[in-house]
C-alpha cells in the first residue's frame, strides 16, 4: 500500500517578529515593531482592505526598517487583527493604531495608510491631531463612492455583511470562497491565500461598507501636518483622478508617483518602496524644518 504524500509546509516570506498587545476592553493584537535607531522616526503601517499587514507590506519591511521604526499590525477583521461583534468602523481602527502606539511607549508617529488604511490614516490626524507628525498616504482618496456603480457595488458589500453576521459558519465559509479566494487563488501564493482565509468576512464585507461611506471631503483641506501622496498611476480600483484630488486638496502636500497599478506595493515593490522612501523623507524633513 503506498504512504500518503505529506502536505508540505506553506512557505511565507521572511518578516519580523511580532508580539502581542493588549488594548482595553477590545483584546490583543498581534503587532510587528522592529528597526530604526532610538531616535528614528516611528511609522505605522496601515494596510488595505481584504489584505493584512504582511500581505500588503512585507516587500517594504526591510528598507523602512533600516531607516525607521516601524510599527504593523492587522485592522480589525482582517487576518491577526481584533474581532468584535460590534460593527467595522474605520474610526475604531484609527483609535486602535493610537492605543497600540500608547503601549508601545510611542508619543509621535507618521501614519502610512495604504487604500483603506489611507482613511484610517486621515482619521488618525482628524482624531488624534497631537500624535500625528505627518502623513503619508498611497493608492487612496478622500472619498471611494461618488459614481451610480460604486454606489450600488458597495450596497451589495452591505447586503452581504449582514448576510454574514447571521449565517452559520458553513456559510461565512462560502462567502470567503465565492467572493474572493476563488479569483485569488491561482494569482497568490499559498501562504497568501491561507492569509486572506484568516479573515473574519463578516467585519471585512463591513468594512467595504464603511469604505463606500467614508468622505473627508468636508476637512481633508484642514491637514496642517506635512504631507505626501503617493499616486499609483495606472490604478484600476482607486481611479487616478480621484488621488490627484487628495494631493489638490491637501495644502502644501507633495505628490510621489508610481507606475503601477492598486497592487504595485507588491506587484512592482522595485517601484514602490524607492517611492514611498522619497515620499517619508519629504515628511521627515518638513517635519524638523517646520
């Protein structure tokens, strides 16, 4: 009788170690904080929607780490990230990244919010202006759903949350299949996908609806910190002009493009990451200079 072939290991990118923390009242969060010098400038790394920390980052991590100190973590719902049964909100994650600066002993940061994160990112500063340093926001805008198909795309992401917060598991476990890991699975490698397979699809379906919701129209011009944008300039999903618009409406914003699509933070990391290290250094140096 011939032995069954062992499954072998999923192999995943090398990233930091991480250690968890504990946030009052809401749980622990598994966080990466590694490199940069005691008096490097601390980052937080927001990820974006359906991704997590390392799925979005994990081709950055080592260059920031030789200049910065860097903080990562998943958002609420996704991959590591906490679980609740109260509904997403982009403004929880906003305090969440302020509470686990906190216990890490962090006055000051520079959020750097990806996509979704970028909203986090600018609910960081619109709530916590006295931590805030400066921003840097990449493949994002001020608002996600202005045009009759979004509008209607993010009323499915509704109807499918709800459906998600009241059906069995058997169910959640086929939402996760139908809705994203079957167009994933042959782009992703396997450490990837058992990544995404992590999250809690109910509180993710709920973010895409809190996305869709999401506008800073009304204060995004306030920013009185130094600020930079990264624009990925042949996005599918962010469309360029509306990232062109967050640059316009940011006084003093400097603009950093990439060639490359929604993905390009892994997609086309030797892009990516020489950009966002321009883009840090511009915030680093207005900060002081200011």
């Amino acid at each position: 009788m011939t032995e069954p072939i062992a499954a072998l290991p999923i192999q995943k990118p090398a990233v930091p170690e991480g250690k968890f923390v504990h946030l009052e009242g809401r749980g622990n969060v598994l966080v990466r904080e590694f490199g940069g010098t005691p008096d490097a400038p601390t980052i937080i790394l927001l990820h974006g929607w359906t991704a997590s920390a390392d799925l979005n980052w994990y081709r950055s991590y080592r260059a920031l780490g030789e200049q910065y100190r860097v903080v990562a973590f998943d958002h609420r719902g996704h991959a590591a990230g906490l679980r609740t049964k109260k509904a997403f909100r982009l403004e929880d994650c906003a305090d969440d990244a302020a509470d686990i600066a906190s216990a890490l002993g962090i006055d000051s940061f520079i959020p750097v919010g990806y996509s979704m994160g970028g909203p986090i990112a600018q609910l960081l500063w619109r709530r916590h202006p006295d931590r805030v340093d400066g921003l840097v926001l990449c493949a994002t805008a001020p608002f996600f759903s202005n045009r009759r198909p979004e509008r209607l795309s993010f009323l499915g992401l509704a109807g499918l949350a709800t459906a998600a917060r009241y059906t069995p598991e058997q169910a959640r476990e086929w939402l996760t299949e139908q809705v994203y890991l079957q167009r994933k699975s042959e782009q992703w490698a396997p450490w990837a996908i058992e990544e995404a397979a992590s999250h809690d699809w109910r509180m993710v379906l709920e973010a895409g609806k809190a996305i869709g919701r999401f506008s800073s129209a009304d204060w995004i011009g306030d920013v009185d910190v130094p600020t930079s944008v990264l624009i990925t300039m042949t996005d599918r999903v962010i469309p360029l002009a509306r990232q062109v618009k967050l640059f316009e409406m940011i006084s003093q914003a400097e603009a950093f493009r990439v060639d490359g699509d929604h993905d390009a933070a892994v997609a086309h990391a030797d892009r990516f990451v020489p950009a966002l290290l321009r883009a840090l250094d511009s915030v680093v140096r207005r900060t002081v200079s200011s």
